[in-house]
C-alpha cells in the first residue's frame, strides 16, 4: 500500500468525503479514509509516537500523514446499555484527539473546532470582527425572556443552545429554528428547563450560506418555504443558487475564521436590502449539497488546502 499523506476522519454517508475522494484520487494523492463509526472494527496502535491502524490492505503507519481532514466523525454502536457504550465511544474519541500529536495540519484542529461549537463564542466573535448581530440572549429565566421579547415587539425566534439532533428508537430528529409562541410564556415564571437562544426576527430575509476554505469563498442563497423560519425544514426541496457577496463580508468570514483557529467554516446569514445579519457558523457543516446543486468547486478547494501541507 502506497503510504499515506492525507487522512480523512469521516462516516460512510459523508457526501462532501466523497466528492474530496475523486479529487484525491483523480490527482494521485495517497490517502486512507476512515469511516469512524468502523473504528471497533479496526485494530489500532500507539507506541513510541507511532500511530498504525488496520486497513482492509493491513496495517498502516500514520507516520506520514501530513494533512488531515476531519468530517463529522460517527462513534462505533455498541449493542450494550447506553452508560456503557458512552463510556466504550469516549476512549475512541480520545485515541483519535491523540492523533494530533502527529504533527500534520488539521480542517479543523480538534480543539478549535470543539471550542467553536459554541454559539455563544460564535455570536462574541462576530461582533469583534464586525459582523451585526441580531439582538439575541441565551436565558432559561422566563421573566427576563418575557422582557426581552417585549423590548423585540415579540418578534423573536428561538433556538437550540448546541447540537440540536434528537436521536431515539433507532433514528433521529432535528429540532428546528422556530417563532417564540409568545402565549407559552403567559402566567410562567418557572425557569426553563434548560438554556435556549432567543434572537430578533429579521422579516422578509433570505438565507445566505458562505462556505470558507482557508481564503477561499463561496457563496449560496438557498430558498425554502417562505412560510418557514428555518429554510433547513424543506429539505431537498429547498432551492439553491451560486451568489455573490460583498468582499467585506467575505473578509470579515476569513478573520473570523482565523481567531477561532478554523480553517473552515459554513457561515449561516439572514439578508434583508443586502443587510447581512451574522446568525452562525457551523465549522463542520454540511455543502455538499451545495457543490451538487451548483457545480461550485469545494471540492477541490478542500483537496487544494489538504495537499498544499501533505507537499510541504
């Protein structure tokens, strides 16, 4: 087996992994893809700073690895109780966070990218690198909600404070960006039982996506039903087109970028007369979608930034 320069984290249904594999291979890069919900399936080891792990081709040395691309890992089912399956899930996250002591370059590095998970750290960053912000509050005191609905005339949304899959009886759900329905709060002062985010409405907006390599930026208006909040309820139906941005937005998208340590990002917007409203950046989010929808190359782009270390 040809030794490796470029590993790709990744699960099996991972369109975008696909789409970085034919330019890989078109370009005769060495690399291994690992599906990590197949992890338990694979033998691994770490001696003296020596990392290798089975392949269908044997065993491999990671010792080469130059650049690694890290996309949405899936941690291995276990068919025994939850408690403990966290627990055997938990030590393949930490084998595979130790494999930054290889010395490659990361999309993303593993500690950057846990840490902007957070969105209240996304909402601060974006007003240090310019970005408006719509009016928003993390709370789960109902009377402080009550008041900040009222200082936005009621027109607020609400959303999840992290990842907002639901996973149950087998498969999952997405709890999606709503309108807060002003009459749950009447009579309440209960908190809520947990914290949640709750920002301005912005009215007659459309939905901007900018997907961030490095410096390279491209740029997606997506339309879903007008009726809805969060264009992500349309699903495939939702349309999507190649657009342009203000090159001070895209500016802002890559400093942004770099005070978090991100080398990529998929940058959420509301526009309305061209006003870009700063709603989040997901560092690992989905564009492969988009890529097909378009034919933009970020693909190619993301082959660019893995083999442009893996060269080095």
């Amino acid at each position: 087996m040809v030794t490796p320069r470029v590993l790709l984290l990744t699960n099996e249904l991972d369109v975008g992994s696909d789409l970085v594999v034919r330019v890989l291979r078109k370009r005769a890069v060495p690399f291994l893809r690992i599906n990590t919900e197949r992890l338990s399936e694979r033998k691994f080891t770490w001696l003296n700073g020596i990392y290798s792990i089975e392949t269908a081709r044997g065993q491999v040395d990671l010792s080469s690895i130059r650049s690694v691309w890290m996309r949405q890992p899936i941690w291995p089912a276990f068919d025994i109780s939850p408690e403990v399956s966290e627990v055997l899930q938990n030590q393949w996250r930490a084998a595979i966070r130790g494999m930054a002591s290889l010395g490659a370059s990361w999309i993303n590095p593993i500690d950057a990218g846990l840490a902007a998970e957070s969105k209240i750290l996304q909402l601060a960053t974006a007003k240090d690198v310019g970005f408006d912000v719509p009016s928003t509050c993390v709370s789960s005191d109902i009377e402080f909600i009550r008041r900040f609905a009222d200082a936005n005339r009621g027109r607020l949304v609400v959303k999840a404070l992290d990842a907002p899959l639901i996973e149950e009886g087998g498969g999952s759900r997405f709890v999606y960006t709503s309108r807060l329905d002003l009459e749950m709060l009447n009579g309440r002062n209960d908190p809520e039982l947990v914290p949640m985010i709750f920002q301005e409405e912005i009215i007659g907006k459309k939905d901007i996506r900018i997907v961030v390599i490095d410096e390279e930026v491209f740029a997606f208006t997506i339309a879903g039903n007008p009726r809805d909040i969060d264009w992500r309820r349309a699903g495939r139906a939702a349309v999507v087109t190649a657009t342009d941005t203000p090159t001070q937005v895209k500016s802002r998208c890559i400093r942004f970028l770099s005070s978090l340590g991100l080398r990529f990002g998929a940058f959420d917007f509301a526009v309305n007369d061209e006003h870009y409203a700063f709603l989040e950046c997901n560092q690992n989010g989905e564009w492969g979608w988009l890529q097909r929808a378009t034919g933009a190359p970020i693909a190619t782009s993301i082959a660019n930034a893995l083999t442009r270390t893996s060269l080095d």
